[in-house]
C-alpha cells in the first residue's frame, strides 16, 4: 500500500480515525501535528490552492475566537497564524491531497 502523511493534530477524533483505519488498511501513515511542526508558506499556500477556503474550520472554536481582523484576511494568512484552524485531516497520498474523512475518501484509501 501507499505511503501517506496525515496532517491535522493528536486530539482530533477523526485524525485518530483516519489514521487507524488507513493503517488497518495497508497504508505506511506518517503522522503530522500542524501544531509542532507548523505548515511551511509553500504548504500553507499549496493547501490554499487546492482546496480554496474550504480549509479553514469555521465551526471551531479557535475560529470564534479570532480577531475581526484576522477572520477578515485571507485562509493563507489564517493558517500561518493559527494552523489549528485547517478542516482535518488532510491526507497526501500519491495521487494528490484529500481534506476530510468521509466514507467516500476512505473507500478511495481502501478503509
């Protein structure tokens, strides 16, 4: 099976999920905390590009508790100021980046 790296944090629920299931799967998971080893602006910006605005979690709390400012600028500059904001787990894998856990990205995995 493939090697993947998962991006998102330890206490997420669907982190811990997506990641037993593409292990039982097969898949080699590389786990990354955003929090300790924050996105690079190359990442931050290549995440932007894929997935548009859809990877900031505006249901969060960290998002309910941003500044007028920084909920009015740009989801490259939100993730650069507080990473914890991207809608998780994103998964790169050969074929490209997923964002979420949902049934189809996991069938796709064969979880």
């Amino acid at each position: 099976m493939a090697d993947l790296t998962l991006y998102g944090i330890p206490t997420c629920d669907t982190c811990k999920k997506a990641q037993k299931a593409l292990a039982a799967a097969g898949h080699a998971v590389t786990f990354r905390d955003v929090r300790m080893a924050p996105l690079s602006p190359a990442e931050i910006d290549e995440l932007v590009t894929e997935f548009g605005t859809a990877i900031i979690n505006r249901q969060s709390t960290t998002w309910r508790s941003l500044s007028d400012f920084l909920r009015e600028s740009e989801a490259d500059a939100q993730l650069a100021a507080q990473p914890t904001l991207m809608k998780r787990p994103v998964i790169r894998g050969p074929d490209g980046l997923t964002l979420g856990w949902t049934p189809e990205i996991a069938a796709g995995y064969g979880a």
